[in-house]
C-alpha cells in the first residue's frame, strides 16, 4: 500500500521518516499544500468575484445568482 503525505514539516521530521522507514511503508512524495492541486478552491474564488460584480442586496439574491450560475454551467 502507498501512503501520500505533503511535505509538511511535521510529516519531514527525522522521527517521522525513520518510523516509515521502520514500517516499510511506500510513501508518495507531494507538494506541501499545492493550490493547483486542490481545485474547489479555485471555483470558490472564481464565485466569489462572480458574486461581487453582480452586487446582490441580500441572501436570496445571492442564492438566485448562485442557482442561475449552477443552471448555466450544465
């Protein structure tokens, strides 16, 4: 089995590697807390703009733009 982990200080550490080392464990290198692989936070900042250049008064307005947004996209 492969275990991934980011590169972490806390997961770097000497103790942590010589554990893993120790248990014989497959580990798969990643990038420390990398946005481009983490893509929701992109939609989320994209709804964010999308939402401030409409400029709704109010919840509903909100979640009326946010539905049309969901509609237009499928």
């Amino acid at each position: 089995f492969t275990f991934q982990q980011d590169n972490d200080p806390k997961y770097t550490a000497k103790t942590t590697q010589g554990w893993l080392q120790d248990k014989t464990l497959n580990v798969l290198e990643w990038p420390s807390q990398s946005p481009d692989l983490n893509p929701i936070k992109h939609l989320w900042r994209d709804l964010k703009i999308a939402v401030q250049q409409h400029s709704p008064s109010n919840l509903g307005g909100v979640m009326m733009f946010l539905t049309l947004i969901k509609v237009k996209n499928y």
